[in-house]
C-alpha cells in the first residue's frame, strides 16, 4: 500500500498557496504538514447587499440621494471593519460570542513572541493557523501523536506531490498543504481537549496521573508541612 493512503481527509482543497520554495537547502527547515485555517472576508458580498437594503428601508422617505446612501453603507462597513480588527488584534484572543447582549466575551493571551515590527514589514509576526499532523526533518518524515492547532510564523503552501502526488504521505485533495519553517522560529501550540469536569481536573490531578509539563507538580505532590 502507497504511503499517500495512509492518512484520512482532513478538509477541502486548500486553494490560491504558493507554491514551496526549493531554491536553497536549509538544514534546519522543518516541514508541517497539516490543515490551514480558511481565510473568510468580514462582510460577504451578500452581507453588504444585506447592510445596503436596510440602509434603504431606514432611511425611506428622507431626502437623501442613492450615492450619499451608498457613501453611508461604506462608511457603516468600514467602521464596523475596524472594530473588529481592533477587538482581535492581538496575537491570541479566546472569544465567545454573547448574542442576548450583542457582546462578545474577550481573553487576551499574551504571549512571549517576536513583536510587530520583528520582520521590519510592519506585519504581524504571526502569519497563519492550521491543524498540524505530520512533519519532516532532515530528509525523514514523521507523524505526531495527535493534531496539534499551532499559529505559526508562515504562509501554508501547496503540496507538490512526486510521481504518487503526495509528499510524505500528504495530498492536497484531501486539505492538506505545508509550512517551511526553520526549527529556531517560535510558534505556539495549543492543547484543546473537551471533556466532563471529573475527567480534565479530578481524574486529571489525581497522584501519578499530573501531566508532567504541570509547573506546580512537585509542589503539588509534596506533602503539607506540619505547623504549631
């Protein structure tokens, strides 16, 4: 069996990658091999035809021509635009959505990460988000463990398969695509699980069960200090 049959669909075809660059040999490149989070626009055009038909119908009967109503319905969409860009941009923002109140409920991370202006582009150091499964390291290619969701410090590109059309077992027909990143970027992963309470915090800090990267594990199990 080929090794392109070895891992399942993960997603629809990732469209509009560059493709990887081979143009020199990095010895510390590490290749992820995963998912890449779907880029959506604020407004679709069917939300700003939406915006512009109540636009109409709130302001029927005033005197006020069809271009000052769509200079209003761009100005609307901007504004709402940079709201939303102002709400979540920092590098990691944990949201939940409060429809009842038309609130959104908002945790900033902050994380010790390379700032703004490290690139000198004036971009954000943090470029994408995926779903990472697989990797390859000098020449071997390796599976992880479970998914892991990372944000990551460059573009996904698209997978160029050899004569099976996979590369390390990966297609782009099943969603996949890959990131070239050298081993010393930083990048942040996320361990998500879901779960009843008794499992993640009762059964979870039980003794011999603390997960050994817990930084209070040896406090944790050290025995109370009797005191007069």
């Amino acid at each position: 069996m080929s090794d392109c049959c070895n891992h399942p669909g993960v997603g629809n075809p990732a469209k509009g990658l560059d493709a990887p660059q081979y143009d020199a040999y990095n010895p510390s490149e590490v290749r992820l091999y995963g998912r890449p989070a779907v880029s959506l626009s604020i407004f679709t055009p069917e939300e700003i035809g939406n915006i512009d038909v109540t636009l109409e119908e709130e302001l029927r009967g005033r005197e006020i021509s069809s271009e000052d109503k769509k200079l209003i319905s761009g100005i609307i969409r901007r504004v709402a635009q940079k709201k939303l860009i102002d709400l979540f941009q920092q590098q990691i923002v944990l949201a939940l959505v409060d429809e009842s109140q038309a609130e959104v409920l908002k945790l900033t991370v902050e994380i010790n990460i390379p700032s703004r202006n490290f690139r000198g582009d004036d971009s954000k150091y943090i470029k994408s988000i995926g779903v990472i499964y697989g990797y390859a390291y000098e020449g071997h290619c390796y599976k992880l463990p479970k998914p892991q969701i990372m944000y990551l410090p460059a573009e996904p590109r698209e997978i160029l398969g050899g004569d099976c059309g996979c590369d390390c077992g990966y297609v782009p027909e099943l969603g996949y695509a890959v990131w070239q990143i050298d081993k010393l970027e930083r990048v942040i992963a996320l361990d998500v699980r879901s779960d009843d309470v008794k499992t993640l915090v009762l059964d979870e800090n039980m003794p011999g069960s603390r997960s050994p990267m817990a930084y209070a594990q040896t406090m944790a199990l050290a025995p109370a200090r009797h005191r007069d």
